[in-house]
C-alpha cells in the first residue's frame, strides 16, 4: 500500500488520529453532547460502524445549555433534609432544579441544610434569609423520626413569612402536620411513622401496618390522580388526571381530610377513589405546594417537572 494511503496512527494506540475525541473539560456535563458533536463523534461512528447517515438538530439542547452557563439571574434555594451531608441522596432533586433553573435562564443555588441543626438553632432559617440563601424551600423526601421536628419549623416559617415551598413525598406529610398544629389547633398533630403519642394526622396505607417485611413493599410506580379545577396544581400541569412516580408507605389520615379543608388546606389532588392525598396547596401563600410523589424523577432537561418549574418561576417572580 503506498505509504499516503496508509492510515495514520496515533503513536500511542492503534487508534486512527482522526478517529481520536478529545475529553475536552465540559462546563456543565450536560455541555459534553455539544462537545463531542463538535468533533463529528456521530459522524465517525456511523462510518466505522458502517450505520445510516442521520441528521441531528442540537439547536434546543444548546439552548438549555447556554442557559445553564450564562443564566441571566441567580436564585437561592434552601434543601432541608435529613440527609444533608449526602448530597448524592437528593440527586434528582438537585438535576431537577438544574432544569427547572435553564428553563428560566436561572441559576440555581443549593444550600443543604440539616434539619437537625434547625431543631437547636430555629434562629438559624432567619439567618439563611438574612444571608441570601433562602429564596425559596425545598423539603424533600426520607424515613424516620430523626430530625422532623426542624422540618415541621422549616415549614412553619415558610408558610408564615411566603417563602415559596415545595414539599416532596415526607415534605407533604410534614406540611399536613404543620398546618394542622399551628392552623387547625391540634397541637399534638403527629404521624403513626414516629411512634410518638398524638393524633395521627399521617397513617399507614391501607395495605401497610407496622409489621410487613418492608423494601419493594411500599406504593411504588406511577400512580394516578384526579386534580381539581382552578387549582394551583391545575393550572402547573395543565390538565385534571396527572401522575407522577410514588415510594411511599403512609397516607394523609381519611378522617382528617375535613378538618384540613375546613381550615383552608386544598387537598388539591387525590387518588381516583378520593381516599389518598396526592397534592395539597395553600392559597394564602405565593407558592405553597406539596406532593406525596417524587416529582424529581420525571423532571427532564428540556422538560423540567412542573412542580420544580412552578417553584423557580415563583422565586423569580418575588425577586424581581
């Protein structure tokens, strides 16, 4: 073969120098598509692999990108959870915001904050609104009694002063117990979960109790629910039958539903036989929505969930 018509090899592999891609460091991982079409990553393996030709438009996924590194306002949003040193356990939670951020040119600070510490210190929420890092609130899913109580004050301050809120999964359970201590005046407002004596205002679904073998045994999967018109979730979601993916293993009690919206409380959507809680708003509050779902795990790049969009476009609206 005459030596022009040899390939040319890179002196360290037995790669082709045209076939090499460079890891060139990204911005944002979600730059690395950008990057790597750049360098005809597609082309090259459509020729190697001898595939069809095909056209890809990376126009809209440039555009979230650039709105990831040159947002044009910044928020701050505070995560309250149990789990607060771990910031891989809320992972979704932190993509979802990331969306829910470019959707708005915005980015989105995350401030992790152990509920623990909140149970010692209440001071301290004034403290993270006095410093910038509390725009809006965040209290995300977790099991246990170990620091509820600072969530539950976290909330409480969050409905009183119009922080916009958004509760995920044990969040709303918390947001039911709140709301029914310090607005329905059932001081000893508890759930079944933290074995403390009370009235249970959470319970165990009706196939759970406090013995079954507990792992793929909770409500799991996409789970459907009928949303009233004219709600704050309708209007986020667009339409009156939703769903959105489930783990859990307790419920807001049936009994209590009542005294809940007697009080204000919107029990703004709920599974199709009307017994099950799935999305609560207060409409004295700018933004005060919580789900029994993990709306996270539906959140999308180009398609943020509305639950999180609905909180980022809330934060924004208050600042500007």
């Amino acid at each position: 073969m005459p030596e022009e018509l040899k390939p040319k090899i890179s002196l360290y592999t037995d790669v082709e120098e045209s076939d090499i891609i460079e890891a060139i460091d990204a911005r944002t991982i979600y730059e690395v598509p950008l990057l790597f079409e750049k360098q005809g990553l597609k082309e090259k393996i459509e020729t190697v692999l001898q595939l069809s030709k095909t056209t890809t438009n990376l126009t809209t996924w440039e555009g979230f990108v650039n709105n990831i590194i040159a947002p044009k306002q910044d928020i701050h949003i505070a995560i309250i959870g149990k789990y607060a040193e771990l910031e891989d356990a809320y992972m979704s939670v932190r993509e979802a915001l990331v969306h829910a951020g470019a959707h708005h040119a915005t980015k989105v600070y995350r401030h992790w904050i152990n509920s623990e510490e909140i149970e010692e210190n209440p001071a301290l929420l004034q403290q993270l609104v006095a410093d910038g890092k509390m725009d809006g609130m965040i209290i995300p899913g977790g099991f246990g009694s170990r620091g509820i109580e600072g969530k539950i004050t976290a909330i409480k301050y969050a409905r009183e002063h119009d922080i916009p809120f958004l509760g995920i999964c044990l969040g709303l359970q918390l947001a039911v117990i709140e709301f029914a201590r310090n607005v329905c005046g059932i001081t000893d407002a508890t759930s079944t979960e933290f074995e403390k004596p009370g009235t249970p205002f959470i319970e165990y679904l009706p196939d759970q109790h406090d013995n079954i073998d507990k792992g793929g045994t909770l409500r799991l999967g996409h789970q459907e629910a009928e949303v009233a018109e004219g709600t704050l979730i309708h209007k986020l979601y667009g339409n009156t039958t939703i769903s959105d993916r489930h783990r859990h293993r307790y419920e807001v009690s049936p009994d209590k539903h009542d005294i809940l919206r007697h009080n204000g409380l919107v029990l703004s959507g709920t599974s199709h036989h009307g017994r099950l809680v799935e999305y609560i708003e207060n409409p004295k509050c700018s933004y005060f929505v919580a789900t029994q779902a993990h709306p996270e795990f539906k959140s999308r790049p180009e398609k943020p969930h509305p639950l999180f969009r609905g909180l980022v476009e809330a934060v924004v609206g208050k600042k500007i």
